[in-house]
C-alpha cells in the first residue's frame, strides 16, 4: 500500500521544514488529503511519487511559515557563494610550498572498521545530519537515507543540477568530518 | 587554453561528489583519477566519503508509529465518507 510505504518518507522530509515530529504528521495528513483531493487532476507529467513529495515540500514550507519558523528557502535554491570547505584548508600544505603546493600536510587517517557499524556510530551521524543547515539535510535526506535520485530531489526541491550537487557535496562532507573526528 | 596542471590534494576534496555523480569532464575525470592513483591521502580520503554515503544509507527511516498509522486511517475513513457524500446522486 502506498501510504505504508511512502509514509515514513514523507514525515520524514516533512520534518525538514517544521520543527516537531506531530507538526510533521499532520502537515503529511494534510499532503494525503491534498494529494487525494486533486488526484483527477493528476497529469501524469511526472511521476506519482514526485508529485506527491512536491505537494508535501509546499505543505511543509507554508506550515512552517504559519508557525513562525523561519526557514531560508531562498538557501534551498541558492547556495551561498562563499565557498564552503570540505576539509579544514589547515590541514592543506600551503599554495606555494615548493614540492607539494596544496597537498595534504594532515591526511585522513584510517577509521577502525570494528566500530564503524556500532550503535553510536549511527547516532554520530544522525546527529551531523540533523546539525546541517536545513537546506543540505534535505537534499542528503533525500539522496542518501531515502534513495533518491539526483532528478527525483532536483524536482520536489526544485533546484538547479548544480546547486542540487553542492549541497549534497557539502552535507557528505561534513557528516565525514565529524565520523572522523569521532573514530579516529 | 586548457589547464594541464594536476589537481592539488585540497582541489580534489572538492570534486568527490562531482566524480561520484559522473559529472565531471572527461579531461577532469582523467586528472581525478590520475591523481588518485598516486595519492594515498586522497585515495583514503575517496573511501571515506563513499563509507560516509554508504553509512548514511544505513541509516532507517522512521517506522509509521502505529498511533500515526491510526490517525492515517481516520483520515481516510472521512475523506471516502466526505467524497462519497459530494458524488451526484444517479
């Protein structure tokens, strides 16, 4: 049944937008009424499941405009332009070293394999994610917890190919920092 | 002019989303990957990043709380009711 099985996706980037869990809920009660009202309206031009989420994303984001929280929207579709570091540049050679300019002067080191898939592990993550700007939490969300494809997310977030990547690129980034600097 | 120069160690952190998406030119790919091939740093650094995604995968997406699913069900129960009742009497 689709509502079984969408339904954990949608509360979950419901959540993206509102800040409570029973928010959540009902602004995903209401995307089911919406979604059922206009089903004979339903044009096929994209796929059910796009459609669906797209009515979610904008139940989500009046919702959360009525309870108060703001959310910088304008984010999701531009990111900022200051560029954003993947790794600390100190950990970087300098520009102009003279045999390896901008190579690393503090590599990654090796993760213990043994821990990687315990408990606190997880929550480790969970909580990098859930410490990202809105804005790259719901397109890591989408991409890399619920399985999205770049065309799916780019669709019900409505974003640019690129501005889609940089996000994801900088949310992955940061969640493999902090697993860093909690393994090793 | 095309730039020949190699990728930095601090230029190829930025590109892994890039690469894994298979965005990058053909020329780029080429420099990626040469780069990687002789770069431990970066080769565990790859690793790491595609663990992280695959980790994140891992994570499970909350089960429906049965006290959501019941509510679910409600609002269902009322919209066949409300949808049932609008239907043209035939």
């Amino acid at each position: 049944m689709l509502v079984r099985e969408w339904h954990s996706s949608l509360v979950r980037v419901a959540q993206i937008f509102v800040p409570t869990r029973s928010l959540a809920e009902e602004v995903v009660q209401e995307t089911w009424l919406r979604v059922l009202g206009a089903l004979d309206r339903f044009e096929g031009r994209s796929s059910l499941k796009t459609w669906a989420f797209r009515i979610l994303v904008n139940t989500a984001k009046t919702r959360a405009q009525r309870e108060g929280r703001v959310i910088p929207f304008s984010s999701l579709h531009d990111p900022p332009r200051i560029p954003e570091a993947s790794v600390d540049p100190e950990r970087f050679l300098a520009d102009d070293h003279d045999r390896h300019p901008g190579g690393w002067s503090s590599p990654p080191p090796a993760l213990p394999e043994d821990r990687l898939i315990a408990a606190e592990t997880r929550e480790v993550i969970a909580k990098a994610i859930d410490a990202l700007p809105a804005n790259q939490r719901a397109v890591i969300s989408l991409r890399d917890v619920e399985g999205w494809s770049s065309e799916e997310v780019r669709n019900a977030l409505d974003l640019s190919e690129v501005n889609q990547r940089v996000l994801l690129h900088r949310a992955r980034s940061k969640v493999r920092q902090s697993l860093e600097d909690y393994l090793a | 002019m095309i730039d020949v120069e190699a990728f930095s160690c601090q230029e190829l952190v930025e590109l892994v989303t890039e690469y894994l998406e298979g965005a990058l030119s053909p020329a780029d790919l080429r420099r990626f990957e040469e780069h990687i091939a002789g770069c431990d740093g970066c080769t565990r650094y790859l690793e790491e990043f595609k663990l992280t995604i695959e980790l994140v995968g891992a994570l499970t997406p909350d089960d429906v709380s049965t006290e959501a699913e019941s509510e679910l069900l409600d609002v269902f129960r009322s919209w066949r009711a409300q949808s049932a009742g609008n239907q043209p009497e035939s």
